[in-house]
C-alpha cells in the first residue's frame, strides 16, 4: 500500500513540474520538495501567498505519503479539564471565566478528576490528556500527586498533560526552574507534553492575544528542557486571527529550528480560531479552503516533523477527511466527549465523540489505512482489514411477489 501511495504520489508530482503556465519560482520549490530539499522562510512564505490549493495538495500529499504512505493514525484516549476558571484573559478564549465569574465555571478536586480516570477502568483507553485553566490551587504539589495516583491506579495509562503556560506559572509559583519543575514532573508519572498554549509566537502578535502568559521562547523554552529529558511533545499553532502568513512562517521556522536541535516534537497540530463568545468574536473565521492550504503548508515546511494532525472536534468530521489529503496523517483519537475547549467555541462538534469502528471507517472511506497507535506512534493495531461486529450483522433479503406482465 505504501508503495503505491509513493508511486501516485511521484506522478502528481511529475504532472505539476511538466505545466507549461507554472510560476517559475513554485516550479522551483515543487522541484526542491520533490529532490527532498528543505524550502525557506521566503519559499514558505512565497508558497502562503501564491500557490494554489490544488498545488498545495499535491505538494503535501507527496511529503505525507512518502513518509507514512496511506497510514492514518488515531489513538484511544480521554480528557481530563481540571477546570476552566483562569487567571489569564486570551482574547481568543471562549473556554475560560475570569476568577471573578468562576460560578460561571468547574474547578475539579483531586478525586473529581480520579473518578474520571476511574470511569475508564476496563476499556481499552491508552492515554489520559490533562489541560485547562491556570489556578493558584493548581500547584506543583497538586499535579505531581495527580500524577502519582492516576499511575498508581493504571499504571500503563499515558499521561499527557499540560503545557507551558501551565508549567510556567506553577513552577514560577514555587521558586523553581524550569529544569527542576520538568524533572519533578518527569518523575511523578508525566509521560509526555501536547502542544497547546503555543498560539503564535511572535511577540507583535502574541502581546496582542496572549500578553499575560508565557512568551514564544519560553515556550519553546520548557518544551526545549522536557527533550533533553528525553520525553516527546506536540505543537500547535493558532491560526486564522489576526496573524498574517508572516506571522505563521515564523511560528513554523521556530519549531523546526528547535526540532533540528532536539528532534523531540513528533506531531504539529494547526488549531483554528473559533470565534463564538469571546474578545475577537468581530472576526471572521477562515474558510475551510484556507483550513486546508494551512495544513498542507505546515506539512510541507515542517519537513522534520513525522507527523501532521488534524484535530476533528474543531474542523468537523468531513474537513478532517478532506485534510488527509492535504498533508495529515493523524487525526487524534476518539475523546469521548470529555473537552469542551472547541465545543465552547463553537465548533462544529459540540458533543465531540467517535467510537473506533466511527474512527476506521472515517479514514477508510477516504482510501487511507486507520492504524491505532499509542501517544508514541507505537502500532497496536492495523484496522485494515477488521470486520466490526455491527458490520457482521445478518441481513436477510426479502422475496418480491413475480408480477405477471401478461
């Protein structure tokens, strides 16, 4: 199957070098691409403002498939949102209340959030994703005795959990470094980092949406240390605010500026702006056109990045299948309906679930191969080939009465 994803993705590739109309330079590039070459910020940026979709595409399709050829991962996991009340105000936010209206909000105790891990024994979940809200009472000590008792009482549940802007705060909180707070959290049982809080990093932009917490490189920053310990992370971007394309090959040109040094990220994830019911809500949201050639251009630049997710609770089901052809390969995992950060934002998906047999069946109707991994890419199964139970279902057929035309 892979061989032949590459083979027709080489002859798409061929097609758009043989146009005679083409644009020199988008020559150039798709030439580069095609030898395997990195492309630069002014390429990138060249690419953002010129190319078209179908050239993007094509383009995308070629890096997805000659690194993972028709194999589209998802995984089994649940959320866990310790709360929404926070002491940052992001103007892009619908999810958070100020301390002021925190009776608008939810803030767990340390045994609401192990009876949701609780609610999971049995089933045959992989991984547990902790974010939310930034909480004095949410403290080092507290997450580190999280931690401790969600492995105490599953020992093999992946804990990914918080970002920078977490981390930032607590650890400022207690008076420690970064290089102590990452290592503490290493050892109570943090598995692995999502990539959430990155917005966008360059500071005219981030002033502006996210003045109040931790900055672009401090962010990079944390991220940087959890490497070198050896753990994995995610990244984000932002996008579809008040960004220009600058702005994100900027953002882009960090993260595989770090991933160079640390080779730590093992997937990027492009998370549109919703604007239901907070500060930009004048603004109009992009268009699923613009959803897609932000997909295949991060696939494209990130050339250092395995793996490029599509997260379907904010694009919707269809878009998320759609972007598999646009440079994604992952589209996340099945939730369970436990986030509320894009429902609350008004995505499409406000009561975000799919089982495994909704999941395969999303990614095979689009002729891609659904592989259920673990948070670290390990393969655990190749649904390929799986008949579901539902799908066995006897369906008998019912005899017609002969009509006698006569």
């Amino acid at each position: 199957m892979v061989s032949q994803s590459k083979e027709s993705a080489n002859n798409s590739m061929e097609s758009i070098l043989l146009q005679s109309n083409l644009d020199k330079q988008l020559k150039d590039t798709a030439e580069k691409v095609l030898n395997g070459q990195r492309i630069t910020p002014e390429e990138g940026l060249y690419l953002f403002e010129n190319a078209d979709l179908g050239y993007l595409g094509t383009l995308a399709n070629f890096v997805r498939e000659k690194k993972q050829g028709d194999r589209t991962y998802f995984n089994r996991n649940f959320h866990i949102e310790p709360t929404n009340v926070c002491i940052y105000t992001c103007s892009f936010c619908s999810y958070s209340r100020l301390i002021k209206k925190r009776e608008e909000g939810w803030e767990y105790s340390m045994e609401d959030m192990m009876n949701i891990v609780r609610q999971y024994d049995g089933q045959p979940v992989t991984e547990v994703h902790i974010v939310g809200g930034v909480l004095p009472q949410y403290d080092v000590d507290f997450y580190a005795a999280l931690f401790r008792r969600i492995k105490a009482h599953r020992p093999e549940l992946h804990i990914k959990a918080l970002t920078p802007v977490e981390y930032h705060y607590i650890f400022k909180k207690a008076k420690i470094s970064y290089e102590e707070g990452m290592k503490l959290m290493q050892e109570a049982g943090l598995d692995s980092l999502p990539g959430g809080g990155a917005e966008i990093f360059h500071p005219d932009i981030r002033s502006q949406i996210a003045g109040d917490k931790c900055t672009g490189e401090q962010w990079l920053r944390i991220h940087e240390i959890w490497h070198g310990l050896g753990g994995r992370s995610n990244a984000t971007m932002l996008y579809g605010h008040i960004e220009s394309y600058t702005h994100r090959i900027h953002h882009l040109e960090e993260l595989r500026q770090l991933q160079d040094k640390t080779g730590g990220f093992q997937t990027f994830i492009p998370l549109k702006f919703r604007n239901k019911d907070n500060e930009m809500s004048h603004l109009a949201e992009v268009s699923v056109i613009e959803d897609l050639r932000n997909y295949a251009l991060s696939r494209i630049y990130l050339d250092n990045f395995d793996h490029i997710k599509a997260y379907w609770p904010m694009i919707s089901r269809n878009v998320a299948q759609l972007s598999l052809s646009y440079g994604v390969d992952d589209i996340d995992g099945t939730i369970d309906d436990t986030t509320k950060i894009y429902s609350m934002a008004g995505s499409e998906e406000q009561n975000p679930s799919m089982s495994t047999r909704e999941l395969v069946q999303l990614i095979r109707q689009v002729g891609r191969q659904p592989i259920e991994r673990d948070t670290l890419y390990h393969i655990l199964q190749d649904y390929s080939e799986v008949v579901f139970e539902e799908d066995q279902a006897f369906r008998s057929y019912v005899a017609l009465p002969v009509i006698n035309a006569n």
